[in-house]
C-alpha cells in the first residue's frame, strides 16, 4: 500500500487545477486546505455513503469559514470543489482501504 504524502497531493493538486485558479492555490494553500480537511474530520463523524453530499456541503463551508477566518483568502464553493476533486483523484491513484 502506498501512503498518502502530502507534498506529492500538493504536487498533484496543483497540476490537476484549471489553470485559472493556479495563481489562487498556491502550495502553502493547498498545505493549509489539507490541514483543514483533516481538522474537519478529526472533529466530525463520518457520515454514511448516503450522506456524502451533506459532508461534502459541510466540508466545504469549513474550509472556506476557515480559510476567511485565518486570512488565507475567501474562496467561492466551486474552487474548493475542484480542490477536493483534484484531492480525491491523488487519493485514487493509492491503494488505501477505507
């Protein structure tokens, strides 16, 4: 099994971003997103496979309160989308069992 690294997911991430929003995410942002997606999921339960969207939706609004709140930028809904999508894609290139 191959682990998840982060400066690889930044890597990643960064690659797989519309080139528009390059600029926007620079890699410390990326670093910091992270941080707070695991901050998210420390602190909440998972959810079941039918409550995917709810947490979706829900991690979502925490990055960017975060985000807002620490002064690293405001972002809108669908840039933090293609940030988790591209986090996802790196997450589906491991072979990590959930």
């Amino acid at each position: 099994m191959i682990e998840y690294d982060d400066e690889i997911a930044v890597k990643f991430i960064g690659n797989h971003l519309p080139s528009d929003l390059k600029e926007q995410f620079p890699e410390d942002t990326l670093y910091y997103i992270l941080d707070v997606i695991c901050e998210f999921y420390e602190n909440h339960d998972w959810l079941s496979e039918e409550d995917e969207e709810k947490e979706e939706k829900e991690l979502i609004r925490f990055i960017i309160r975060q985000a807002s709140k620490d002064a690293i930028g405001r972002f809108s809904e669908e840039e933090i989308r293609l940030v988790l999508a591209a986090e996802a894609a790196y997450s589906d290139t491991l072979d990590i069992s959930e």
